[in-house]
C-alpha cells in the first residue's frame, strides 16, 4: 500500500481481501479488490463524518453468501464497536462482479457482472445516486441504468432498495437456442432487490425461431415483478404484438439450477392472423393457410 499526504492525502494499493466480521476461519472473502486508491483532503478526516472525495476500485468481487450460511459462518454478534461514519463524494468501479448466493438446491448463485459503475453523494442510511453499465449474461448486451440504490441491508440484501431507468441495447437472441434477433429495450423499475417492479417495452424488428428462420417484427409491453435474488421473472401481462397480430401472455420465467429456465405462460390471442404464426415457425412460403385465428392456451418449454 502506498500513501502520500501532500498536496492531499492519497492511499492505493493492490489484492486487497476483506473478511466479515466473526467469519472466523472463513476461506471465502466477502469482498476481494485487485485495486483501489482514494483521495481525501485532510481537514475533512479529523471531523465526522469523515469527508472522501474520490475512490476508485478495479476488480471489486462481492460475494453474499445465503442469509443461512451467513448465520452459521459468522456466529452470534460480538460486542458492538463504534463504526466510523464516512461521507464518499464519489466512488468509481471498472470490470467489478457481485454474486448472490442462495441456499435453494434447484437454483443458481445470481452473477452481475457489472463492467462501469459511478455511486454519488454515498453515506450511512441514505440512498446511494448510481449509474451503471451492466454486461448481461443471457441475451447478451449491455445495460445502462440510472437511478438510486440503498441503503444496503446487510442482513437481508433482498431488502434492498432500488429504483431507475433502463436502456438495454443490441441483445442478441441468437446464442439462445431456437430463437433468433436482436432485441432492444427501455422502461423503469422501483422495488427492493428480491421484488422489482418493472414497466418497458421491447422491439425485436428481426424476430425468428429457427425452424423457420423468417424474421417478423416482434414490439411488446410488459409489467414484470423480477426477484433479484434468484432471477425469476413473473409477467403480468405482456402486450404484443408479431407483425398484424395482437396477443397477450402472462406467466412466469424462473431459474433451475444448472439447466437454464422453465418458462410457463397463458396465451390470449382474441382475433390474429394465422399467417403470422405460419410465417413464424415454418419454412414454407408462402403460408400454406391464411385467415383469422382466435385461441387460449398455456405454454410450457423446459429449461434449456
């Protein structure tokens, strides 16, 4: 670690590894940083809060372990200690990852990685002014988000609370199997971590399922409940619309340990074209019938 007091004072250093408290033993660090550095002016450190200007940290991995874990590893609390009160002007991390753990044996640890993040204006017990740019795993793209995070909730991350805008562009669907395009997609959302509430819409003007591989405009709206905990998605309703047919779905999305998703949804279409759906999944052009199509129907695809 390297320090420098004048003309403010300055501390960096590398392979940092934060341990929580009473984790006796623990192998795992809570908190682990390649790098970081942070700059401060001197007279703000002898009055409280203690005044930061900048910190900025490369490499940052936050692992959260299942609450159950955590109480198990960490033990009973200690005798409490006085904690420092910090007031952070800015805090600035490159190519970080968090990783929520859950104790559910059919699903998977959530993995964020979050390529940029600026947090403002950051203190003890108030929300945290952030944006960010997020590397999405599944369809693949980037997610630029704005908006206020916190205060954290040490016991209970899900209780966190968020709230923002997003922008979520030039997702691929191809990689995904048996569908193909790329998807686009705005809207808000306002919740805490383990229920967000969410309101966009999506255009995907090149949609295609791979039996046929015909591309069809697909623009939808939707309001969804995401648990940001496990990664479910429940919808309710999607609004939309494949080229000249309207329809609506509502169901769920959710995550199956190791496999993928299992999507369950009710389909409503009140009065379609079938030529749209004909057009979609099969090869043959022109569609073999046309004419109006009113159905109901649930679908079900299994993980993967």
């Amino acid at each position: 670690m390297a320090v420098a007091l004048f003309p403010h004072l300055e501390v960096s250093g590398d392979s940092l590894r934060i341990y929580a408290p009473g984790a006796t033993g623990a192998s795992q660090p809570l908190i682990r940083l390649d790098h970081f550095s942070f700059e401060a002016g001197l007279i703000g450190l002898f009055f409280e809060p203690m005044h930061v200007r900048v910190v900025q940290v490369t490499g940052l991995q936050i692992d959260i372990p299942p609450l159950e874990m955590r109480r198990q590893t960490f033990g009973k609390p200690g005798k409490r200690v006085g904690k420092i009160k910090i007031l952070v002007d800015e805090i600035i991390c490159d190519q970080s990852r968090l990783i929520i753990g859950t104790a559910r044996p059919n699903k998977d640890p959530l993995d964020f990685e979050l390529k940029h993040i600026d947090l403002h204006d950051i203190s003890p017990g108030a929300p945290w002014r952030y944006h960010a740019a997020i590397t999405n795993a599944v369809p693949r793209g980037e997610i630029n988000a704005a908006g206020f995070f916190g205060p954290w909730q040490t016991d209970n991350p899900g209780a966190t609370s968020v709230s923002g805008h997003y922008r979520f562009d030039h997702a691929d669907l191809n990689p995904i199997n048996g569908i193909g395009g790329i998807l686009s997609s705005v809207g808000a959302f306002k919740g805490q971590l383990d229920k967000i509430v969410v309101d966009g819409r999506t255009e995907t003007p090149d949609f295609s399922l791979d039996s046929a591989n015909h591309a069809l405009p697909l623009h939808t709206r939707f309001h969804a409940v995401v648990d940001g905990i496990t990664g479910d998605t429940y919808l309710d309703p999607v609004e939309a619309n494949l080229r000249n047919t309207r329809f609506t779905t509502r169901g769920s999305v959710t995550n199956v340990k190791g496999r993928g998703h299992t999507i369950e949804l009710d389909v409503d279409v009140p009065d379609g074209q079938i030529q749209d759906f004909l057009d979609l999944a099969v090869k043959t052009e022109p569609a073999i019938l046309t004419g109006r199509i009113s159905l109901r129907t649930k679908l079900h695809i299994r993980p993967g």
